[in-house]
C-alpha cells in the first residue's frame, strides 16, 4: 500500500524523537510486505526474475506406443504395442496414466489424450495377435465400439469428462414416423418404428479421445487418472477372413497417450520475510551522524536499493506487475473451399517420423510421407501466418500444442464401400529437434492419431456421398524443453496428414479428405508438477 | 531511476537541514526519497532496486492474478430434434444453444490470454434418404458452430455424419430398407478456440447448432418375420442427443 512521511520538518521546529520515529519506522516496516503499489509495473514486468514454479506447475507423459502399421505395404494395426480394455462397465486405469501429485489449495488443469482401436473378431493365427478389422454398418446396423474414457480424480470420475452418457443404458429414438399412423396393410400392426441402439459410449473402430478437465482441489496429495470402461451391447460380429479366424472374442487396446496437468495455485503460501530493522529514537538520544544516517538513513536506503526475495508482501504481485504466465503463443486455423482438401500421400509408418512431410500441392498424390495439411486456397496449415518468428527452445519451457481436424471422410477411388481405410493425422515441427544440426520436420509421434471409414462401409456406394464421416480429431502433442533444449529454435508448428489401406497399399489411392482446422501453440514456463 | 540517493548528508557539526531531510524522505519528482520511491517506482533490470538472485517466488504472486481457470459441466442427456424450434429452412440462419455447453466468464485483464475449450459426446439420428418419393435425395444439414460473444468462431464449424441411411426402393436399389449407424458415429469431441485482446468484461462461449427440418418422406421396408411389407412412407426428422459435456477457459494474464 503507499504510505507517506508523516510529518513534514519545518523550520525551527523541535527534533523530536517522535519525528524521526513516524518517518523511519514505517519504512522500516513497508520494506517487508512490498507489493504490486510499490513497484514500477512496466520495469518489473519487463526485467524481473519469475521462478520456476511461481505461476504453475507442470506434469506430463508421453508414450508414443504404436498401432502395428507400418509402413506400405500395410497389414492391419495389431496389438502388439496396446495395452488391452477390459469389457464391462467398470472403470479401470490406462497403463501409465496414474499420477500422484501433491499440490496447494488451487486448481489442476488437465489435457489427456489417447488413442484406440477396436480389433473385432479378426484373430491372426501365427502370433496370436488381434489384428483390425473394419465393422460394417449393414452387418447388424453397425453396433460401435462402446468405449468411454474419463478423469478420475482420487478415485472419481471427474463429471463433465465421461466420453458417453451417464446413463450407460442410453438409447437413441429414431426420428422417424409413418404415414399415415394407421396402416390398413393387413399384416402390419399400427405403425412401426425402426429398431433403435444402445449409444453410451464412443464410436468407431478407431478413434483418439482428448480430454480436457479443470478441477478444483484441496491441499495434499492426489491421484489423477485416466480411465477407461467399455459399454458393450453387441457381439454379433461375425468372422469375415475366416481363413486366419478361429475363435475368440473382439478386443479393443489404448496405444499412444499423453497427459499435462498444471496445478494452478488460487492461494499463495506463506511467504519467507526479510525485515529490516532500525532502532527506535529514543528521548535524549543524541542526534547526530551515527543516529540519523548510519543507524537509520543509510540502512533504509541500502533496503530499497537491494531488495531480497523475501521482501515481497505474500500474493502481493498480479498481473500488472509481471511477466505474461506463457512465454509464447499461436494459433491458426483453416478454412475449406467447397469440396475439402485431400490427400493420398502413403502413411511411412509409426516410427518414420523425421523429414518425411512434404508440402504443397504437388506433392498431395500419390507420395509417400506425410503431407502438410494446406486450405483450398493453399494455405497450409503451419504457424507461420500467425507466429512468423520461430519458437524459443533454446531455453526452458514447455510447449503444448492442440489440434482440431475436420476430417469429412476416408474414400478409396470414389468409394467408402471399402474395408480399411485408414487416415493419420499428427503434429509436427520444424527444426533441429534431433541434434543432426539439420532443419527440417519431426513429426511427433505420441500424437500420431488413427481415424477409419466407420461409417458408410457396407452400404451402397454412392458418388455424391462425398463426406460421410464428419468427424472432428482431436490431436495434442507436448514438447518438454523444462531440462533439455534445442541448440536452435523451432521454425514453426504445423498438422500434418496421411492415408493407408491394406487393400492393395501405395497407389491404392486412399484419400483422407478435410476441411476446417486450427492449431494452438502455447509456450509454458517451466514449474514441475 | 530508481535507486534511491539521498540528497542530504547527515554530518556532524552542521545544522540539521530540514527540507533536505524531507526531500531524503519524499522527494515529487523522484530519483530521491525513500517514500517516493517505494511508491511506485522500484524497479527491477539495471540499475534497479531488486538484489543479486531475486526472483519472484508462488508465494509473491496474487491468487489467480496470472493464472485463472473456471468450467461448466453437464452430465444430463440432452436431445434436439429438427422438428422443434428451427424454421431456416436450407441457410444456417438459425444456431441454437446447446445447454450446459457453454459458459460466461468474466475477463478481468485486457492484457489476457484466454484458452477456452468445449467437450461434449454426440450421436445423431441424421437420416439420409437415398431415393425418396420424389426421386430426389434428402439429406437435411445439422451443423455446430462455437460462438464467441454472439460471433461465430467459423474454423469450428462441423457438419453431423449421416447415420440413418434409409434406402427406398424407387430409385432402383433393390434393398429398400433402414441401415443405423448411431451407434456406430458416436462421438466424443473436445475443441478449443485462443483469443487474446477480448477486454475486460463479461463474455460468452456457447455451442450452438443449426438443423435443417428437411421434408422428407421415405417408404421403407417393413418385414414382419419372413414376409416383407410393401414399402411404407415415413416422415423423416434429424435428431442429435448430447451426453456428459462441458466448457471451460484458462486465462493467462500478465504483461506481454
């Protein structure tokens, strides 16, 4: 708070200890609790040295754990790298994705994301492995996977994050009536609707799930999961490539998954002090050069010129007074022409990730990498519109970047009516993020994400069906520069694409179609959670 | 500048000088005065006031002064149907809100930073007519869209899947029946939207949706046992049901 002399000397005035007192004590005093009414907003915002810790506080993991499709030519994803679902509505843990965290009074913010596939009855014989196989929606109206995913906070599931109904039981109407309502056909009874489905949980046979929470906690120490429970209603699939299917059931695995959490603090800790003590004037006290300066004058001055961590008033600083909570910051986003953009550039494979996205529109056909995903004027989908300058890596910090693709269908040579059809989505960066001294793109592979034709497969083929999926994607990627930076900075952030079909691999033209996307980059300062 | 310098000397053996004094204590123009200084005017960087090693610690910083984060949740069903409150016809003149999927939230900063971000589970009843009476497709749009302060975020713009495929038997495709795949095109969809400059105030994130009623009227197949039905004309509406949902913002204040 300001404060003032409370006196002002005059002339052929008595000195009286008391005048002496009231001007040096609450100097004294305010030196311990300064404030944000204390300081020069703009210096200290500029010049001042923020703690690690002193905004946030991070955690996070990354598993890039593959889906078994490699490169062309490509078999169906198997579970060697998954880790399996249990059926049944009971909530179980993903593998690696418990954290026990011990935090202040304040709020945890959390982005999970994990990826999954749905192996239906496809049982490969020679290494016992489930592999994908595609559900169609003509073989019992296409029951999906069922799956729901949440957070779980100490041993809740957090709400607003149950990727389904909380009703597990939920079934759709359909929105359909006849006409007339009374039939006189003889062998129908009054009108008839058509079956409905169970719909509790997600979807497609493969499909990655993001999940965001923010969740108000006590002080202590808590467990933050994520969790996973599948609501199947159907079984009835029946084997199709009955030479490799014996027997068994279907199965569903997690692959890739990542977690940040950030324990925003709403309630300072006790601050450490550094008090400055001068001794009170005292009646008779001599007056002189010890009294005034060195005892007094002197040690104030030295006080507010060299002011010690622990002077700070505890939550006596805002916004006004520090440095921005992010270092950094972009977002971009893109817009469709009319029909979308697709590409057919062949999917290299999980682990062929560095220097491997091609860009621009020559380079959308029939090629093999990945491909920078670009609007239907050209502009690709990178940072650089918004965040020309490149990202600091070179120092610590910590970037998440989130993604949303819509991703309007996977079609193979005009068609849907096809099996295994298989579009990825990813994010990408621009640097030398491997130490080779070489710029180019590193694709990040624990956000590598597996999307398919869910949704027209088995039906009719119909050419002005041209967006049948409309699906949003989901995508994160997390880039931990808080121990270990780059030599260089990052050129820039961007979405990338590609498509893979088992049926007939490169050249089989599987076009992964999109239209509207953004990207958000945000650059964190480092605090370990 | 801000390191403070005392203008007077307190020496032994002059006369004490009151204005000199005073100016030690609290000087207008400042660069002097203990007062003056410490009102306003420390200074880090160069020259400034902070020691060797100071650094801003948690304790130091106000609650939520540089980070605040707030949400809304929902885990009630929530269903929407073409037929309801939607009179547009073929434009996406009308977007209606989706409950609970959505949240106003105050800005307290001009300087913010504001990370929203909005999650819902979907699964439609959107019906796709291959040939109807009339011989033409049906396939009335249900589209979402995020609003910021009544303005809509456009690069968040989804269409719905298709999921009831009805198959009449007029233009020829000998299967005339009903294909769901509801189930099958449920999903879960978590997106974001940055914003800085947004000012101080009162604002608003909403999910809002537009539905095309469509006119549809469908004969579809009706089998009772083994005999087949003569095809029977159906009134089609799109329905799009929402589960566990919820929208949130972080906003990260502090100079730039």
């Amino acid at each position: 708070m300001y404060r003032h002399p409370k006196y002002r000397i005059r002339d052929e005035e008595p000195l009286s200890p008391e005048l002496i007192n009231e001007v040096a004590q609450p100097l004294a005093a305010k030196r311990h609790r300064i404030d944000g009414h204390d300081v020069n907003a703009a210096s200290m915002a500029a010049d001042v040295d923020v703690a690690d810790n002193a905004y946030y506080k991070i955690r996070v993991y990354t598993d890039a754990d593959g889906w078994g499709l490699g490169p062309p030519p490509y078999s169906m994803p198997t579970t060697g790298d998954g880790d399996p679902v249990t059926d049944g509505p009971v909530w179980e843990a993903v593998p690696n994705m418990s954290f026990t965290v011990t935090t202040g009074l304040g709020h945890l913010w959390i982005n999970m994301w994990v990826q999954y596939i749905w192996h239906t009855f496809f049982l490969w014989v020679a290494d016992s492995h489930h592999a994908y196989n595609y559900v169609s929606v003509s073989n019992d109206d296409g029951f999906g996977a069922g799956i729901r995913f949440a957070v779980r906070i100490d041993g809740e599931i957090y709400s607003g994050t149950a990727t389904g109904h909380s009703d597990i039981r939920q079934v759709g109407s359909a929105a359909i009536k006849a006409e007339p309502e009374i039939t006189t056909t003889p062998d129908v009874i009054g009108p008839q609707q058509p079956k409905s489905q169970h719909t509790a949980g997600v979807g497609p046979q493969c499909f990655p799930i993001r999940i965001f929470a923010i969740v108000p906690i006590d002080p202590g120490e808590h467990t933050v999961e994520l969790v996973v429970c599948r609501v199947k209603f159907s079984r009835t699939y029946a084997p199709t490539a009955t030479a490799l299917v014996t027997s068994g059931t279907d199965r569903l695995h997690v692959y890739g998954r990542q977690a940040f959490i950030m324990e925003i603090p709403s309630w300072p800790s006790v601050a450490a002090t550094a008090s400055v003590e001068i001794p009170a004037m005292q009646s008779e006290d001599t007056v002189d050069q010890i009294a005034l300066s060195t005892n007094r004058m002197a040690v104030l001055t030295t006080a507010y010129n060299n002011i010690p961590t622990g002077a700070i008033a505890r939550g006596g600083l805002q916004h006004r007074q520090l440095p921005r909570a992010v270092y950094d910051w972009a977002q971009v986003s893109i817009e469709p022409g009319s029909g979308g953009v697709a590409t057919d550039d062949f999917y290299p494979g999980y682990a062929n990730t560095i220097g491997t996205v091609l860009e621009g529109v020559a380079n959308r056909t029939n090629q093999s990498g990945w491909y920078l995903l670009e609007d239907a004027m050209g502009a690709t989908f990178d940072t650089v519109a918004n965040h020309p300058a490149a990202f600091n890596a070179t120092d610590p910090g910590l970037f998440l970047v989130l993604a949303n693709i819509q991703c309007a269908s996977i079609e193979r040579d005009g068609a849907h009516d096809v099996p295994s059809l298989f579009g990825q989505y990813a994010i990408a960066a621009e640097g030398d993020l491997d130490g080779t001294a070489v710029v180019q793109w590193h694709v990040n592979a624990a956000s590598q994400a597996l999307v398919n034709n869910f949704n027209t497969f088995g039906l009719p083929a119909r050419a002005d069906d041209v967006d049948p999926e409309e699906m949003d994607v989901a995508i994160m990627a997390i880039y931990d520069f808080r121990t270990v930076q780059l030599t260089s900075d990052i050129v820039r952030f961007g979405v990338v694409a590609a498509s893979a079909t088992e049926v007939g691999g490169p050249g089989s033209r599987c076009r992964n179609r999109w239209r509207h996307g953004s990207m958000q980059v945000f650059r964190f300062r480092p605090g370990v959670l | 500048m801000a390191q403070v310098i005392l203008v007077t000397a307190y020496a032994d053996g002059t006369i004490f000088d009151p204005d000199g004094h005073n100016a030690n204590m609290h000087t207008v123009a400042g660069g002097a005065g203990l007062f003056s200084e410490a009102n306003g005017s420390l200074e880090a960087g160069a020259g400034g006031n902070l020691a060797a090693g100071f650094a801003v610690l948690a304790e130091h910083v106000r609650p939520a002064g540089v980070v605040a984060a707030d949400r809304v949740v929902a885990a009630r069903k929530m269903e929407f149907y073409s037929n309801g409150a939607y009179d547009s016809v073929g434009t996406e003149r009308t977007f209606v809100q989706i409950g609970d999927c959505g949240f106003t939230f105050v800005s307290e900063f001009d300087e913010s930073i504001v990370l929203l971000q909005w999650q819902f589970f979907i699964h439609q009843w959107r019906y796709l007519a291959y040939w109807n009476a009339s011989g033409i497709d049906d396939n009335p749009v249900v589209i979402l869209k995020a609003f910021l302060d009544g303005t809509a975020l456009e690069y968040t713009r989804r269409p719905l899947a298709s999921t009831a495929h009805l198959l009449d038997d007029t233009g020829g495709v000998p299967d005339h029946k009903y294909r769901n795949s509801e189930s099958l095109a449920a999903q879960w969809w978590s997106m974001a939207a940055a914003v800085d400059s947004l000012g101080r105030g009162t604002h608003e994130l909403s999910i809002r949706m537009f539905m095309d009623p469509g006119t549809s009227l469908v004969a579809i197949n009706r089998t009772i046992g083994a005999t087949a039905a003569a095809p029977y004309e159906h009134r089609c509406y799109n329905r799009a049901t929402f589960g566990v949902r919820a929208a949130g913002g972080i906003a990260f204040h502090g100079l730039p």
